[in-house]
C-alpha cells in the first residue's frame, strides 16, 4: 500500500519538481499553509483571455505536496479558470471518495493512493487551495487549517 | 550500570500493556511517541474499571456510602500525587485537566494579580506552545512583556537574564523535542535570589525522572496524567502553600466556594478554591494506579533503563548516512529528534508506521524551537521503559526502507 502512495510520477516529482520558482509577468499569486506539517507555498500565474497560460511554485514541502504541486502546474497550462476549478473539485474528490472516477484526470490519477491515507490529503491538497486563492485574486494566505 | 539496570526486564513489563501485544501494518508495533502520549499499563486500566463498577459517585459532602468511598478514593490520590512530587501538604495539590490547564491557571490568577504593566516573564527558546501562549495573552492583557532564553547548537538554554523587572520565570524541565533536561535547581535558585517566581512545566520529567518540588524549590510544578501512563483529562497543578492562598480563583462554580448568598460568596481554602465543579474523578483514581505502578518500578530504575536505551538508540541512528539529531543536549531524556536527508519528516512518519514504528513528526507544538533550528519539522522518536531494543531497530530499519524508497 505504501508503493501505492509514492508511486514513481510522484517520486519524480518530488525530486524534480517541474515549473519551480518565480514567474515574469505573474497576473495572479497566492501563498499556501500547512500549520499541520509546516508546508509553505507560493503559486504565480500568468493568465490571458481567462486561460492559465503558466504557472510556477516555489516552496518547501514534503513529496506528496511538492509532486502535487509539480504535477498542478503541468496539467493547469492551457485551462480557463472554470476548468482549473472544476479539475479541482475532481481531484478532491479522488482523495476522498471511495467511488471517485479518475478518468479524465489523467497524470493525477496516481494521487488516489492517498485515499488510504487520510491525514496525507491536506499535503496534496495545499497548491489546489492556493490556485483556488489566487483564481479569485484574494491576497489572504491561505491554510489548510 | 547499576544492577537495578541490569536486572531491568523490558520485556516482562510490556506484558502489563495490553496495548502492545499487536501487529501495525504486519508488524509489531513500536510505539516511540511517548512524549505525545504513553501507553497504560493493565493496573490503570482495571482501577478505572473497578472504580465504576463498584466505588463511584460524586465526591465530597455526600453522605451516602458510595459518595465516602469515592471522595476517599480521590482524596488518596491527592496523597499520592503529593509523595510522588515530594510535596510538604496534599493541599498543596491542585487538579487540572491537564498540563495546559495547570499553566492556565497560574496565568488567569497568580498572573493577573501580580504581573504589571512593563513587566517581564521570562521563558525559553525551548517551550511547548503551552508554556508560551498563555503567557503572551497574559503579557498583552496586561502590558507586560514576554522575553526568551536562548538555546545554543545542542539545544541546551545557559542564560537566564534576569533584570529589575522580570516577575516570572516559566520553563521546561525536560524539551519535549530535543529532550534537553534544564538544570531547574540552579536557575530556580538564582531567580529566587532576585525574589522571582519559578514555573516549571514538568510534563516531560515527571513521568522519566525523580521530581521533588521542595529539592528543585520551584513554586509551581505542573505535568499531565497521560504521559505519566495515566488516563488522559487529569494533570497536577502544585503550588506553595503561600502562593496557593494568596491567588484568586480560577473558575467559580461548585466546590469552591465556602458559602453563598446572592451578595457575597466566600470561598474555600486551596486546592479546592481551583477546583469548581465535578472534576475527573476515575482519572484521578487512574492516576492514582499509574503512580503505584511506576512508584512498584522505580522511577530511578526507570531513568537509568531509559537512558541506556537513548544511549543505544542515538549510536544505531548516527550510524546511518544523512541522518541529522537535532539536539545534542549533554543532559538529556530519551528523546531523539532528527531530520533525514531529502526525506521530509511528514514523508518518513508515513513510511515508518507502514512498517509498525509509530513516531511524531512536525513542529511538536514549538514553532518558535524549529525556527531557530531553521528547519519545518522533525521526526522524533520518544522513549518509555517499556521499549526495548528491538523497537530501536525496527525504527532503523524502516528508516532505511525510507531511504530506499526516495534513494
């Protein structure tokens, strides 16, 4: 069960995370918190006509956050906000639902491991609730507390 | 080592915990998260048990058998708290819902009579949350300020500056996370010379080392049930006779009062001026049997197996490669915090309760301690008398697994 929770993409992504540190001409940001382990981040996005066209993360985490951030910024590129947002409410739900359909998710879908392992959802979680912060343009730091 | 030591038998004490004899995960469990929390032995349990079965009521002014044999049974267990600290009265025992509760309560009531605007308390850099928190609500109710402690590389706190106007010194005995001991006797001493009072958060010494508040001359000790192998919901507050009388209550309610009447309510004497409403009366009596059977034990032969246990555990653990203790103290309680290489500690407690070793990883309620560290979180794996070697290297061998896996 273990293997299922790091699973090769997310061991490479945590590390090597892809899209890492700050972005030129960044039209929204927010920052993330975990108070629970202490998991700090920093998304910026460049976004035109509504469609997320870059994203970039720095940070520090443990590999479920990092990989879940890496593996976000790859998937978010091209996206309208909608879409981003609806993304969202999918990937929670693979986290969390027994019943939850990964299909469609595609790279995601090797986050369902953490189903199994309830006090990690916050940790790949933390850079979904700070897209979510920065797609409304709110300046709040968000937690996941 | 001593022969008491020696004829330490780890193994034959772990059958008084019931909780022990399981397989986590496939494998049997190493419960190294004592400091968060200890196991209790069959002896809690079954007075616990018993006392519902056959001894409980309310407690005192009934005067119906039941409600005698409880308020004796409670009673007793105020007398035993009291040998166990060394205490010179009973009465000189409050009981709390725990360690947090008892710091609580000196600041809402010693705190507010005798802590001023420009004050000082004086904490350290080491604290739990719980010996900070309250102490800064304190500070800001009353326009006083909260100064630090440093630590040094080891994580041991060498100055204490005391000025003209510091009131309070509040510390640890034994860190939570480095398990640094701090030499309480000796600053107690010197801040008394200075007439300042001393509180010393004991919930990590009390249930690993021999505590007499009249040999440490502090004047408030506090520690909590459930790291003593007690129930949980039950701490000691001690307090000097003389400091006791003089605060004011803490919460007003039943029990603590002498009379009432809708102009004026005189109040009881101490403990039981700290005590408003029906208190955990099963948890006293549980702790009660937790200090039997540590007392049957020896906390001294405790002590010593437990600190050839760190011993052994701190030389397994340097062994391995990029793994890091954070706290060197010279005097140091059967803690071990660390960080791995690559490996964030959140990852590392997920993998190693895979393989049964049940540990803490975070900030272990002390921010402000990983800040100056410079780092989020460790892994910290804490000792009891009943872990044994085994549990060492099952911990050594899951951390190796880790490393395997993130190699």
């Amino acid at each position: 069960m273990i293997d299922e929770l790091y699973q090769e993409i997310i061991l490479d992504h945590s590390k090597r995370p892809r899209n890492t540190g700050r972005l030129e001409n960044a039209t929204a940001a927010a920052e993330g918190f975990n108070p629970l382990c202490g998991d700090r981040l920093t998304l910026e996005l460049r976004i035109e006509d509504d469609r997320i066209e870059e994203a970039k993360f720095a940070g520090s985490g443990c590999a479920i956050s990092t990989a879940s951030a890496s593996l976000m910024t790859e998937v978010l590129k091209g996206r309208t906000k909608q879409e981003a947002e609806k993304l969202f409410e999918r990937f929670h739900e693979l986290l969390t639902s027994d019943a939850a359909d990964s299909s469609g998710l595609g790279k995601l879908a090797v986050f369902s491991g953490v189903r199994e392992f309830p006090a990690r959802v916050k940790c790949a979680t933390l850079a979904w609730h700070t897209l979510k912060a920065a797609l409304e343009n709110s300046r709040e730091k968000v937690s996941t507390e | 080592m001593t022969n008491a030591v020696k004829s330490f038998d780890a193994a034959e004490i772990r059958k008084d915990f019931p909780i022990l004899r399981q397989l986590v995960h496939g494998h049997p469990l190493a419960y190294l998260d004592n400091a968060a929390s200890a196991q209790k032995p069959r002896a809690v349990i079954d007075a616990i048990s018993r006392f519902y079965s056959s001894d409980y009521s309310n407690i005192h002014r009934g005067v119906h058998a039941l409600s005698e044999r409880s308020t004796r049974l409670y009673e007793q267990g105020r007398v035993q708290v009291q040998r166990f600290l060394g205490a010179a009265d009973a009465h000189e025992i409050v009981f709390t819902r725990g360690t947090t509760e008892g710091i609580n309560l000196v600041a809402q009531t010693w705190g507010r009579r005798n802590i001023g605007a420009g004050d000082e308390i004086l904490i350290t850099a080491l604290e739990h949350h719980s010996n900070i928190v309250p102490w800064q609500m304190l500070c800001e109710e009353r326009g006083a300020r909260l100064r630090v402690a440093p630590v040094n590389d080891r994580g041991e706190v060498e100055k204490f500056e005391f000025t003209e106007r510091t009131k309070l010194l509040a510390m640890a005995h034994i860190s939570n996370v480095l398990g640094t001991i701090l030499p309480v006797r000796e600053v107690a001493a010197a801040a008394h010379a200075r007439g300042i009072t001393v509180l010393v958060d004991g919930a990590q010494a009390a249930p690993h080392m021999k505590v007499d508040v009249r040999e440490l001359d502090c004047d408030f000790y506090v520690f909590s049930s459930h790291k003593l192998y007690g129930p949980t919901g039950v701490g000691v507050l001690y307090g000097k006779s003389a400091l006791l009388e003089a605060m004011p209550p803490y919460q007003g309610g039943g029990d603590m009062i002498r009379t009432v009447t809708f102009e004026k309510t005189t109040y009881n004497t101490p403990p039981y001026k700290f005590e408003a409403g029906t208190p955990d009366i099963a948890g006293v009596v549980g702790l009660a049997a937790a200090i039997d059977y540590v007392n049957e034990i020896g906390i001294d032969n405790i002590g010593g197996y437990e600190h050839e246990l760190l011993g052994y555990a701190t030389r397994e653990l340097e062994k391995i490669d990029g793994l890091r203790i954070i706290g060197t103290a010279r005097r140091k309680a059967a803690v071990i915090s660390f960080v791995l290489e690559g490996i964030h500690p959140h990852d590392a407690g997920t993998i190693l309760d895979r393989y049964g070793v049940a540990v803490r990883t975070g900030h272990h309620c002390a921010q402000p301690l990983m800040d100056w560290f410079g780092i989020p979180a460790t892994t910290r794996a804490s000792f009891a008398f009943y872990n044994t070697r085994e549990d060492v290297d099952a911990l050594v061998r899951a951390i190796h697994k880790a490393k395997e896996m993130f190699a």
